[in-house]
C-alpha cells in the first residue's frame, strides 16, 4: 500500500490537540516520549507522579523527614543512595523528593544536578551554575557590599576617592553608590561609580582598588585566598574584567580540587545567609564515576576526596541515583565511600504487572478526570506491554506513548487491547 506522505502530515496539522485524544477520552498523551522524566516539568507535575512501590515511596519520605527536620543545626548530614537498574525511575524518584523537599513550610534549598563530572571541583561549579549565575552573584555582591558599606573598615572611603563629589550628593542620589537604592542592586551600584569616570586609566584604578577591596573581604570571610580569588573571578565581569562562566564553572580553577571542602563550606554559608535551614544536594547518573571515564588512580583520588567531603562538612544532605552493580563497583574501589554513601539505601525493583497499571493511571489521570481505570488500554494489552519492556518503565512508557499516537490515528479506535499492541509493537 503506498504511504500518502501529504495526508498523513496534513491531518495532523489540521487536529488541535484535545481533538486528536478525543476519542480516547483523553486532552493529550500523557506518556513521555523519550520515557524519561522531565527534569523540568513543574512540581505538582512531579508530585502527581507518586512512587508506585510503596516502600520505596515510604524509605524515601522518611529520608526526607528525617533530613529535612533533623534537631541538630550543626551536623545536618544525611546520605541516602537510590539504586536500581537502567529505567527503574531513578531520576523521577530523585525529582519526586527535590519535589517534596520544596513543597514544606521548613525553608530548604534543593539543586538536581543530572551529572556529577568527574572531578569534585567539576560538582561543586554544578551547583554554582543550577544556583544560576546572576542568583550566586548578585548573593556574592550582597556580601562584598554589606562589608564595603560597613563603618569599621576603610573601604568606603577608599572607593570615594573616584566619586567626583565624595559626598555623592552634587548630582543626585543616582550618582551616589551608597544610596539605599544603589546599595540594594550591585550592577547600579557599579554604575554611579564607572558614570562619573571619563578616562581609561581612571577606570582601570578603580578596577584595581575594587579587585584588592573584594578580595580582602571574601579572603576574610572563606578564610582561604583560593576560595575568594574563586569567587572574585565570578562576579569580576561586572566591572569590566572579562571571565568566562563556562570555564569558572567547569571547576578549572587553580588548586580548587584540595579546597572543595572549604569551597561547599563557602557555598553553604552563603545559602544560609539567604534565610535557607536546610541545603540537599540530588545527584544522578552518579554511576559515571566508576564507568571507564575515569583512570584507576583518579577513581581512588575522587573517592578519598568524596569521603573527606562528607566527613568534614555536616550541613548538607546528599541523595544520589546510580546501578546496583556501580554500587558495587564503588565498593570495589573504596569500601568506606561506599558505607557513608548508603546510610539509607532505597532498592528500586521492576515492575510487577499490578504496579505497571498503576503507574499508567498516575500517567492517563494528568489528562482527563482523575479515576482508577487503565482506559483506554485493556489489561492483557498492559500486560504484554509490560513484558515487551522488561518490566522497566522508560521503556514501557516510551512504548505508550507510541501506542496512543497510533491509536489517535485512527479516527475509531477507542480500545487500545492486546491485538493491536501486538500489531505496532512486534
């Protein structure tokens, strides 16, 4: 039968979305095309999508509760590992609980990070940029400002040598880099100093004092020099002195993999002075570390470093996803790594036919009235497409997805059952 290629395209452009599902009862396919969770999907997306196994669901909210509302203030640690093989729903349970972490009253800041490097430094400039670059800057400025501003210092005055009216008044409060209108952005508080500068040498004066000033402030605050000429780097651009991000970020700095306790440390200091009581860290694809990508001694060097990082700083929780056999594999490469990483260990199983319906029902309630029916796929076709799958929800649910755009090609089709699975999937 030939293939009418003009048809076929010009059919679906002419269906809007709610009537192309109509007649399956549905607003849209609800299944993920690729059969991966979306690390960007909203939260209440996510929490709609309920762990299937119920205790894997009860281990990971008891991580969270136990985590997240901890007594001590001063060692917060909790490490909790999520195993399972390839397309269990590692990531969608890691998304679940960033999920559950933001949704309570207890002020907690959340980072997902897909990809852990293969050094710390690569993790920690992970952080900085799912941070965001302006966020973690303007959080810098706010510190190096306060400090400025502050009477017992001498950087204020230094800083108004270039004001041409020391005062700042003779022009008005935009030209005045202490106005609190000023003070409370740092980009305008840079530029009531560089408006009131004609000439390049000046400028570049200004650059000097500024650069001498903020790193004697973050030194004084990070107690390392490293850190703060780390930090310094990030915001430096602000006033002319040209960084790169993606190489600040990519953890390339000088020495930065015998600091990155002290690095996490500044970090987490910084979040707090955002009014933030907890910090987790959600890691997956963690398994990279001990996939080939990595010599034999830069595996020992990055779990001797993870292990001090865990030991040295308590005001974090970390919750990572990787295979059961990298698991092993780390075990294999440091034992006491892999103690500390599996203070709480959440064991992701296939799935079973009675949980594969009910994580397509999650699925088919996001488009239509909540109910318990499976609709419009009978059980025997749900069966078979469980199997087809191995029992692993990134494929079954990749293979739903297609089953529903076939089925919405068919003006009758109402029932997806076992004959036409087998039809378009054998």
């Amino acid at each position: 039968m030939t293939i009418d290629v003009n048809q076929i395209l010009k059919n679906r452009a002419n269906q809007t979305e709610q009537d192309r599902y109509k007649v399956l009862n549905l607003n849209s396919n609800p299944f993920p095309k690729s059969g991966t969770a979306n690390i960007n999907e909203s939260s209440e997306q996510t929490k709609a999508l309920t762990p299937i196994d119920e205790n894997v669901h009860r281990q990971v909210v008891e991580y969270i509760a136990d985590s997240l509302y901890a007594s001590s203030e001063e060692d917060q640690k909790l490490i909790g590992t999520i195993t399972g093989d390839y397309g269990t729903g590692k990531t969608q349970l890691l998304l679940y609980a960033k999920s559950i972490i933001q949704s309570k009253s207890k002020k907690a800041f959340a980072i997902y990070i897909n990809n852990p490097g293969t050094t710390l430094s690569q993790l920690i400039g992970s952080i900085i940029e799912r941070i965001g670059q302006e966020q973690f800057k303007k959080y810098l400025w706010t510190q190096v400002i306060d400090d400025i501003k502050d009477e017992n210092n001498d950087y204020k005055s230094e800083l108004s040598k270039f004001l041409t009216n020391p005062q700042g008044k003779m022009f008005g409060d935009d030209l005045d880099p202490f106005s609190v209108e000023n003070e409370a952005n740092h980009k305008a508080f840079l530029e009531a100093f560089i408006n009131q500068i004609n000439n390049k040498q000046t400028r570049a004066k200004l650059n000097e004092t500024l650069k001498t000033i903020i790193l004697k402030i973050l030194e004084k605050r990070n107690n390392d020099a490293v850190i703060a000429d780390y930090f310094y780097n990030l915001i430096a651009e602000d006033f002319g002195v040209s960084k790169t991000w993606e190489t600040i970020t990519s953890g390339s700095g000088k020495y930065l993999d015998k600091k990155v306790v002290k690095l996490l440390n500044a970090i987490i200091d910084i979040i707090q002075d955002q009014g933030f009581e907890r910090f987790y860290l959600l890691v997956d694809e963690f398994e990279d570390i001990t996939s080939g990508r990595l010599t034999k001694k830069e595996s020992d060097s990055y779990a001797y470093n993870l292990r001090a990082l865990i030991d040295k700083e308590r005001r974090w929780c970390l919750l990572i996803a990787l295979t059961r056999t990298a698991l092993e594999d780390i075990r294999k490469i440091s034992p006491p790594l892999a103690d500390r990483l599996t203070d709480r260990e959440i064991n992701i199983e296939r799935l079973s036919a009675e949980q594969f319906r009910k994580l397509v029902t999650n699925y088919l309630n996001l488009s239509r009235e909540s109910n318990e029916a499976f609709e419009p796929f009978t059980e025997e076709a749900l069966n078979l497409v469980n199997k087809l799958s191995g029992e692993l929800p990134r494929l079954a649910l990749r293979k739903l997805h297609f089953l529903v755009e076939r089925a919405a090609d068919e003006a009758n089709c109402k029932i997806i059952d076992e004959e036409f699975v087998n039809n378009h999937l054998q």
